[in-house]
C-alpha cells in the first residue's frame, strides 16, 4: 500500500450549488485530515459539507456541516479524521460565490 499526501479537492461553487468537492477514486480509500473554508466576500454567509457514500443522491443524513454561518473576510478550520471509501463523494454548498473550499488528506492505494 501506498500513502500519498494531497491537496484533495478544491472549489469556489457558484452561490446555492452544491458542488462536488472531492470524489475517491477507485482502488483508493482516503483519510480526510483537514478542511478550510475562505469567505472571500466582506459579507457573511452559511456553507454546507456533505459526505455521500458511493455518491448516493443527496440527503439530509450526509451533512457534517449545514448552513454553519461564516462572517465575511474569515476563515473556518476543520481537523478532522473522516475516512472515505473508493467513489464515496464529498461536497459543498456556500450562499454565495466568493467562498473557497480546500480538502487535504492522504490517499491510500
């Protein structure tokens, strides 16, 4: 097995679009080490992150974040230890479209 350490997965969705952050490719399973959210706006807004297993169609049992309110020019940080399966599926969702997303983990293969 092979551990690599990467930048996972990074986004600026279109405001009130889920979007697709990260998707386990196959023959790989994922740690999740951490996830910054940047409010590049000087207006707060709320985000989203789901996790979708085998990239199941979107339900309220997949948020580990919903509508988590984030004052503009600020930052949110989450270490955190999930561990995600081939084709398991991570997404997020912002109010508005200055919001990045970042995702760092290790990939094993």
């Amino acid at each position: 097995m092979t551990d690599t350490l990467s930048i996972l997965g990074q986004a600026i969705p279109s405001a009130n679009t889920i979007t697709t952050l990260y998707t386990v490719p196959a023959a790989t399973s994922t740690t999740v080490s951490s996830l910054t959210v940047c409010n590049q706006s000087a207006s707060s807004c709320t985000f989203n992150i789901s996790v979708a297993v085998a990239g199941a169609a979107d339900t309220p049992k997949q948020y580990i974040y919903y509508e988590l309110f984030l004052d503009g020019n600020d930052t949110f940080i989450a270490t955190i230890g999930i561990s995600m399966a081939t084709t398991d599926v991570m997404r997020c969702f912002s109010t508005n479209a200055s919001t990045s997303f970042n995702l760092f983990g290790v990939q094993i293969t």
